[in-house]
C-alpha cells in the first residue's frame, strides 16, 4: 500500500512570515495538529505542529487572559517556532517507510511531497492507524493476532 492510498491531499499551509495567532486560529478552528510551512516557492521548508504552538503560548505562564495571549501571539511569526528540519515522504512511498519515518523520529506526521519539495498531501498517525483498522477488518493479521 502507498502513502498516496492514505494520505490527505487537501493541506493547509503556511508561510514562513505569517503570525502565530493566525495559525492558532486555523489549528483551532479546523482541528489541525499540523501545519506545513511553505517558501514563496511554495517549497515545504518547515512545519509547524500543535506542541510548537503550545512551547510559544508561554503567556499561559505570564498569566495573559485570551485576548492578551492572542495579542502577543500576534507579534511571532511562524519561522520562529516552527520546525525546521522537516521530514517528508513522497506519495510513492510505501505506508510501511512511512510509519518507520514517524516511529524512529518520534513524530506524528509526514508531510508528502513531489520531486521539487512541494506539499501534495499530509499523512498522520491516525491515517496509519485508520489503515491498520480497515485490513484488520478486512481479515488480514487475522492469525497472528488471535
């Protein structure tokens, strides 16, 4: 199975300039725990997840109410926080590389990208564990699991 099989196709992105609070806004309100960050090529150059957000959201800790930490949100931009050393897979790839990636370098997404970098699709853990689900129920590791 490939990871174009499983993966999201239609991914948000972000650039590297934008504020914080308005990825706090779209990881809100879309229920999103992860964010590529694009070039003006619109190359994936980092990628900026929920627990990046939380470590900036250090206002919590000064005591800001919402709109304050909102306001000073508003003043960092994603390439302050994000991750820059992103790992990506291609469309191409096996569901099993991918899981690998994720599992050895402890993350929770990969995003997919084509041979110049660009984004294509997003595959999480719960996209693997969603597949894992549909061929158990399709019958397969039906011995090994019982």
């Amino acid at each position: 199975m490939k990871v174009r099989d499983i993966m999201h196709t239609s991914v948000i992105t972000l650039h590297s300039s934008d504020k914080l609070s308005v990825a706090e806004d779209i990881m809100t309100m879309g229920r999103i725990r992860h964010i590529p960050v694009v070039d003006g090529h619109y190359r994936v150059v980092g990628i900026l997840t929920q627990r990046d957000l939380y470590k900036a959201a250090i206002s919590t800790v000064l005591g800001f109410d919402r709109d304050k930490e909102h306001e000073w949100l508003g003043k960092v931009t994603v390439m302050d926080v994000m991750t820059k050393e992103v790992v990506t897979v291609s469309a191409e790839a096996g569901v099993m590389d991918a899981v690998e990636k994720m599992l050895t370098m402890k993350i929770g997404c990969l995003p997919v990208v084509d041979a110049e970098g660009k984004p294509t699709g997003l595959i999480t853990e719960s996209d693997c564990l969603r597949c894992f689900r549909d061929l158990l129920k399709m019958g397969a590791f039906k011995e090994t699991l019982s």
